[in-house]
C-alpha cells in the first residue's frame, strides 16, 4: 500500500526515502467493508481519503429523501465531503463504499502539518485541487451543455471501468437520467 501512495505522489513531486517517511507519517491506512461509511452527512469529517483499492461514492440526500450522486471515487483518486474537511464543519454529504476498499486516511491537522513540514506536499495538493475543480466545472458545463446521450458517451469514455463496477442504477443517478433511460442510451 505504501508504494501505491509514494508512486501517486511522485507523479507530481519527487520524494527522498526520508521526504516519504516524513509524509508517510501524517497518514492512517484504513480498510472498509461494501456498505460501509466512511462519511455520515451531519457528522464531523475527520478524514480526506486516498483510495488505494475500492470504490466509492460520494452522496447528497436532498429534503425530499432522493439520493444524488455527486461523484465516484476508485483506485489513486482522492475523496471527501471537501467543503467540511477543509472547513472543519458537518459533513452534508455522506461518503460509502461500492466495494471493500483501502485507503490513506489524512486528517485535517495532518495535512496542515505535512504541508508546511514540507513546500513539495503544498505544491502535490495545490495540483490535485486544481484537478478536481477542472474535473467539477467540467461534469457542471456537461449537465448544462450535453444532453444524456451525450453525458453517457463522455462518461463511457473517461471511466470506461465504471460501467462493470457500478450498478446501473447508481450510474443513472449520477448522470441525472432514470435507469431506463440508462438502459436504453446503453444499448443505441
């Protein structure tokens, strides 16, 4: 597990074995079973999670009771209700696991620390924010420009794998279409 988190990080900045021991330090390795939480909305959210093995899903529950898929989270992608992390207030959303899953589990004080223990660990998170606002201003643009079919295509296309973990079901809610609808885009 150790080396899958030093090669993730290394694609961004390089670490000496020392830098790592140092990062390695500030995190908690986790396992999590299928329908297990690891973030219940109303709760405090300790942790920021780096997926080494799994899957999850990240879940707004509106006033009405009906469940929105925010996103889905697999091997090397980071996951949490981001605005309470970072906010340190109650999570709104509710973090699950599709799969059993491992993860590096950073707290709020940890990544503090670690960031200002070493500038590279500023710069590798700097650069993964950039890349989750890039990938959240694209799935926002995608739901106003393209319609199902097209939102269908370009998902089939990023995360080809997602169509044989997740059912069929959860993809159509996260696609903002019913499951027939899926069913149907699924076949034409």
């Amino acid at each position: 597990m150790q080396a899958i988190l030093r090669e993730h990080i290394e694609k961004i900045v390089p670490l000496t074995d020392d830098e790592f021991t140092f990062v390695l330090s500030h995190f908690t390795a986790k396992s999590y079973k299928k329908r297990e939480s690891l973030i219940r909305e109303g709760e405090s959210v300790k942790y920021a999670y780096f997926v080494v093995s799994g899957l999850l899903k990240l879940v707004y529950n509106d006033t009405s009771g009906r469940e929105h898929i925010v996103s889905f989270a697999m091997e090397d992608w980071w996951e949490s209700d981001f605005q309470a992390y970072y906010t340190q207030t109650k999570a709104s959303m509710s973090l699950q696991c599709l799969e059993d899953t491992e993860v590096f589990c950073l707290s709020f004080e940890d990544y503090r620390k670690l960031c200002s223990g070493l500038q590279k660990m500023e710069h590798f998170f700097l650069e993964k924010a950039i890349g989750g606002h890039i990938g959240s201003q694209q799935r926002i643009l995608s739901f106003i420009t393209a319609n199902a079919k097209e939102r269908y295509e370009q998902l089939l296309k990023r995360y080809p794998s997602l169509f044989q973990r997740v059912p069929k079901a959860l993809l159509a809610s996260y696609l903002g279409v019913s499951r027939e609808t899926l069913s149907r885009l699924g076949r034409s």
